[in-house]
C-alpha cells in the first residue's frame, strides 16, 4: 500500500552479506609474496615456517654460491594452493637468488624493479582485452625485505633497493636471524632501522590502527609498533617444558619461533594472513597498481584532457624551445671563437713568413759580406 514501510529485515537485504559471503568463498583469492635479502638469511625458513609447509625447497650448501660468476639476479616463482574452511588461496612466492651476493651490487635491484612493473603491465594488458576472466594475477601484494642482523645499520645497498621497491609495492621490512642478537641489541637495531627509513623517506606498508573493535585497535597499535619484524625461522620441533614447540635448541636455551618474547614472528603472520591480508591486496589494487595505470598512460599521451599532463607537456615544449635557443647560441658563439682563432693563425703565419724571409736575407747579406772579407784578405797577401 501506498505509505507502507518495511524493515529490511522483511524484505531480505540483510542476507547481503551472507550471498557476498560465499562469493567471496567460492572464488577464492589471489595473494602475492616476495621475499627480497641476501642468502643465508633465512628466506626460504621463513616462508616454510610461515605457512608451515614445505613450499620451497632448501639448497644445498654446495649449490648456494655455484652462480657466483654470473652476477644476475634470479626471479623464482613457486605457485600453492592453500585451502582453511572451503576458502582457497592462489598463494605465489617470488625469490630473487643472487640478490646481494657479489662484491659490486650495483643496480641488482633493476631486475627485481622490472619484475613488479612487468605483472602491473601484463594485468593492464589482460584488462583491456574483450574477455578479461580468469586473469593470471601475479601483482606483488607484499614485500618481506630481509635485512642481516648486524646490529649497527642498514647499508646504502639497503637504502636504495628499499626507496626503489617502496614506491611500488607494500613493503615490510624484516630483521632476519633475530636469534643471532640480544633483546637489548634487537631492541636499539629497531630504533636505527626507524630513524633511516624515517631520514630517507623510505615508504613501507602501515596497517591502519583504528577499529572498531578496541581490543583489535590495540592489536593494531602493537602490530605497527614492532615494525621493522625481527624473526626467527624453523621448520622443526624441539621439546620446551614437555611441550613440542617451533623453534631452535641451543646450548644456553631455546629460541621459540612463535614466543612474542622471543621474535616477532606470531605479528608478522597475523598481519600477512589474519588481521590485514585484504589490506594487502586492496592497498596494491587501489594505490600501486593505479599509481603505475595512470603514469603508462601519460607516458603513452592518453590522457591529454588532463590539465596536469597539458601544463607539464607545455612546460616540456617550453624547456626545449629554450633548450633549443642556448643550443644555437653556443654554436653561434664557438663558430665566432673558431673564426677569430683562425684569423688569428693566418696572422701569425703571415708574420712567420716574413721573419723568415727577413731572417734569410740577414744569413745572404752576412754571406756576402764574409765573401768580401775573404777577397780582401787574398788581396793583400798577393
């Protein structure tokens, strides 16, 4: 009836989210990891113990250095489906053997570089074809950056590779080995690492901290506090007070892999996998992959209704008009330099050539005259 009104719980609406729900459950997801650091950091431990499952395997001893010579940078790829209570993963690792390991690492982060652009590309490419199902997605949503437990601070090669990588995908720095280190040299690592990440101006992933829930707000809070992650990887079991525990056994005690007093481990997978894995992925969909959208198209003049791409092109052509203008002004003015230099040489040619010709008519009259010299001395002998 006219003026009638109904709850949305009569109508159905509120079922929403339920049919979303099992959407969402039914396609499941695609989730991106890379791990960038040196060998011997413990990158494929980590990833091992993360999903606790042999997702790669480990290299032998022999094998770590045998491409030393080649000094490339490798992109590995190994693909898993994981599945928790009917919702699947399309979970992709991506490693980068070679990274770091020479004397000069000079651009070695460029492959890496090239990498993360090349799947923001192909993606760009897949959605601008006719039928844009089942795209193979492999953007970056995240990426664990590794950083050897020195205990003092991060290196230039740390610097640059972590500006480079900052800008284009979420990164999450990570102290690796943090058993190799006290509590108080882990804790004073944390505040150096912050200081030059904060003085370079290095962008690394910041969950949001708000919520409505206080408790998950205080999660949050403790979450983002602990960042750069120091942690520590095994894959295997050790007896710790009659309990079976992740961790490493040592002659002084015991380093838990999931003890918060221990590393930072148990944090950093709540915030890859529990607490901010959608954060992931809508932060690379909304900000990094756009960012990169939006840029190959101004790079490539489709968006020339822009007035920020008019001003800049305008400024462009007036630069190069300029350019152009101090351009013949130094030709002109070296042609005018050239010009007086030669002059200048013809001049100084000429003037040789007439010392010469004075110098020669000096050496005839000064031959003559000892001619004469020497007839009137056979004169007088005579």
């Amino acid at each position: 009836m006219p003026g009638a009104t109904t709850t949305p719980a009569q109508v159905g609406i509120a079922n929403l989210p339920n049919q979303r729900h099992k959407l969402v459950s039914k396609k499941g997801t695609n989730f991106t990891v890379m791990v960038v650091g040196e060998s011997g950091l413990g990158k494929t431990t980590f990833i091992n113990t993360l999903f606790t499952t042999l997702l790669r395997e480990y290299k032998k001893p022999e094998d770590r250095f045998k491409k030393q010579l080649e000094r490339t940078v490798q992109i590995d790829v190994v693909r898993a489906d994981i599945e928790e209570k009917g919702f699947n993963v399309r979970l992709a690792i991506i490693d980068t053997p070679g990274f770091g390991d020479y004397v000069n690492n000079q651009d070695c982060w460029v492959p890496i570089v090239e990498f993360i652009d090349e799947q923001h590309l192909a993606y760009m490419q897949h959605e601008s074809r006719p039928n844009r199902k089942n795209p193979d997605d492999m953007r970056v949503h995240v990426c664990l950056y590794f950083i050897q437990p020195t205990g003092h601070n991060l290196r230039p090669l740390d610097i640059e590779v972590m500006k480079q990588l900052g800008t284009r995908v979420n990164l999450i720095p990570i102290i690796a080995k943090a058993d190799t280190l006290t509590p108080t040299d882990i804790l004073a690592f944390k505040d150096r690492v912050r200081d030059a990440i904060s003085h370079h101006g290095i962008q690394v992933f910041a969950p949001p901290t708000l919520s409505d829930d206080e408790e998950s707000t205080k999660r949050n809070v403790s979450t983002l506090s602990a960042m750069p992650f120091s942690v520590i990887g095994s894959d295997t079991d050790i007896d710790v007070g009659g309990k079976k525990v992740r961790g490493r056994q040592y002659l002084w005690g015991a380093a838990e892999v999931e003890n918060e007093a221990h590393c930072d481990f148990v944090k950093l997978r709540n915030l890859l996998i529990r607490t901010h894995m959608n954060d992931l992925i809508g932060t690379t969909e909304d900000t990094h992959y756009e960012n990169y959208r939006s840029s190959r198209l101004a790079s490539e003049g489709r968006s020339d209704d822009d007035p920020v791409v008019r001003a800049r092109k305008a400024l462009e052509s007036r630069m190069k008009a300029e350019e152009d203008q101090l351009r013949k002004r130094f030709t002109d003015q070296v042609r005018s330099e050239e010009a007086r230099f030669r002059k200048w040489e013809q001049q100084l040619i000429a003037e040789r050539d007439r010392l010469n010709k004075d110098l020669e008519q000096q050496h005839r009259m000064v031959k003559q005259l000892e001619e004469e010299v020497e007839e009137l001395a056979l004169g007088r002998r005579g």
